[in-house]
C-alpha cells in the first residue's frame, strides 16, 4: 500500500505539465465516449457567505475515484477547495490535493481537446474575453494544438487586458493585440475562448466568423451566461463534458431551448467525439461550439497522474497512516 499524500498548489504545478493535462483529458474523454467513467454532476448547496460545491466521479479504467469540495465562501484561498484521490479496488486514500492549479489545468485542456477535435487544423487568429486565471490556462492549451500565430484580448478592465498581453508574448512568444470592445476580440477569429463572469452575453453571433470554434467556458452557473441567442442557434455542432450537467448549469443553453432554438438533442457528449462515434465538424464554414462545464472526471485524471508521478519522484508531504 502506498503512502497517502498531500499535494499543494506548488506540487501540482510541478507535477503536471500542459501536456500532461491535455493527453490525461484526452484519455478520460476517450473513455467517457466508451462508458468506462462515471461522473456525478455538480451538487450545489447554500452556506454562511456563498455556496459548498460537491463534485465527484469514477475513473474505473484507471482504477481511482474522487470527491472534490469547495466554497465559494473563501474563493480565493485553496483553505475551502480540496480534492481527495481514492483507489477504486480498496477505496484507499491516495492524495488530498489544491485545486486551483488543477482546476485551470484540467479546464484550459479539456478545451484544448475540444479544439483538437473540431477546430479546423488551419486556426491561426485567437480570440479571448477575459484575462484571469483561467484564460491563461486556456491559451497555453490552444496554442499547444494549433498553430496559434495571434491572440486578440479583451476584458473588461484595461490594465488586466495590457498584463495578459505582456504575460503572453514573453511567454508565449505569440502576437497579442489588446481589443477595446468584445466585438474587437471576436470578429475574424479562427477559435474563440470565453471566460468570463458576465451575467449578460458578450458575444454576439452577428460577430462570427464562419468557421470559428468556441469554447464557452465562464457561465456554469444559472445566474451567468456569456453567449447570445444567435451565437447558439449559428453553431452547427455543440458538445459538452458532461450532457446531464449541463442542462441545469448552462443558461448560454438553457435560454435558446426556451426560445425554441436549440433542443437538448442537439447538444452532445465530447467524449463521444473523442472515442470516434461522432464527428463534430463537417466543413470548413461550420460554427463549432464546447460548453465547458468543469466536471469530476476531468479532476480525477489529473489527480490522478499527479499523484503517480509524485510517487516516482517522492514529491509532497506523506500523510499519517489512516488505517490504523
């Protein structure tokens, strides 16, 4: 039996890589599409000062499963958001792990796979609306599989949009333009990234190029939404990480199926596309759209591959024995 660990922020970072992110994502998506996880949709209840949020989902083919828990009652501190790591077989304690260097790695890739998959392989121009932790992330995943040569940004606070900027060129060694307007951000380019905390759209369909990918990844919360009508309604092939989840957590959806727009149906599984049973872009003109959720499978596999790497490098702090 091994030792059970603790792995802070520091570690995660240490550990996990972009491109280990990407290849752990695309294997759970793979077998999400093949029926070998099972995730459990996000469970929201009210606290003092915000809201705990429970997550969870089983990896049988890798043998693990995981729970996570957070509040957005100290949103900003790792204090409220933990994840623990469980073997399947003995239901052992593996790892306790911060989340938030593994939840903008496993969001940014989870979107990096949906590009994979149905941006056409010649995108070059990125649009990004927001300039937080996450957009960072999400950058780093789609310049990781397509030949990125522009990123146009756009958020609402001027001085964030300049240190994202400045931050992506040393970085990314990629041509950033910082947009005035969302509209600026989004007309012409090849794959669009939205995360941000809007409560109304702010993108528009009227603004899209044919052909463009979106990832919608800021609005998982009933009270927030990021895409109109329009950009819905024009996007010829919709995926999300997971079909039930998204129908209680995803008001960008939710409002074109009231309005008649869009039926459920229409919105299918990304892990399906990954494991080859749909093909999500069928030219080079359609609009292509992920609703990106965040969900528990996606953790468990970066847990997951955290962990097995810290116990070949002896990184993190080994918990007591619980057994005894």
């Amino acid at each position: 039996m091994a030792d059970a660990l603790f792995l802070d922020e520091a570690s995660v970072r240490q550990l996990v890589t972009m491109e280990d992110a990407l290849a752990a994502v695309e294997e759970v998506f793979g077998a999400q599409g093949r029926g070998g996880v099972y995730n459990v949709p996000r469970v929201r209840a009210p606290v003092k000062g915000g809201t705990l949020r429970i997550t969870a989902a089983v990896l049988s083919y890798r043998g693990y499963y995981g729970v996570k828990v957070s509040s957005t009652a100290v949103f900003h501190s790792n204090a409220g958001r933990m994840f623990c790591l469980y073997r399947e077989e003995t239901g052992e304690l593996c790892a306790i792990v911060q989340v938030f260097a593994m939840g903008a790695l496993r969001t940014g890739a989870a979107s990096g796979i949906a590009t994979q998959y149905l941006a056409n392989a010649d995108a070059a121009v990125l649009g990004v609306l927001g300039s937080g932790r996450q957009a960072r992330t999400q950058v780093d995943a789609i310049c990781a599989v397509r030949p990125i040569r522009e990123i146009r940004v756009w958020s609402p606070r001027q001085a964030s949009r300049e240190a994202f900027c400045d931050d992506v060129k040393n970085i990314n060694k990629i041509k950033c333009l910082k947009a005035d307007t969302p509209e600026a951000a989004v007309r012409g380019v090849d794959v669009l990234i939205t995360a941000t905390t809007a409560t109304e759209p702010v993108v528009q369909g009227a603004w899209l190029k044919p052909g463009v990918h979106i990832n919608a990844i800021g609005a998982n919360f009933e009270h927030r939404r990021e895409l109109d009508s329009a950009t819905v309604a024009a996007a010829k092939f919709i995926a999300t990480d997971d079909t039930e989840q998204v129908r209680y957590e995803s008001t960008d959806l939710a409002v074109p199926v009231a309005e008649g727009k869009l039926s459920w149906d229409q919105v299918h599984s990304l892990g399906d596309v990954v494991a080859g049973k749909l093909k999500g872009r069928q030219s080079h003109r359609d609009v292509t759209l992920f609703k990106s959720l965040g969900v528990a499978i996606e953790d468990v596999a970066l847990a997951a591959r955290a962990y097995e790497i810290a116990l070949k490098l002896g990184i993190g702090l080994t918990l007591p024995d619980l057994t005894r």
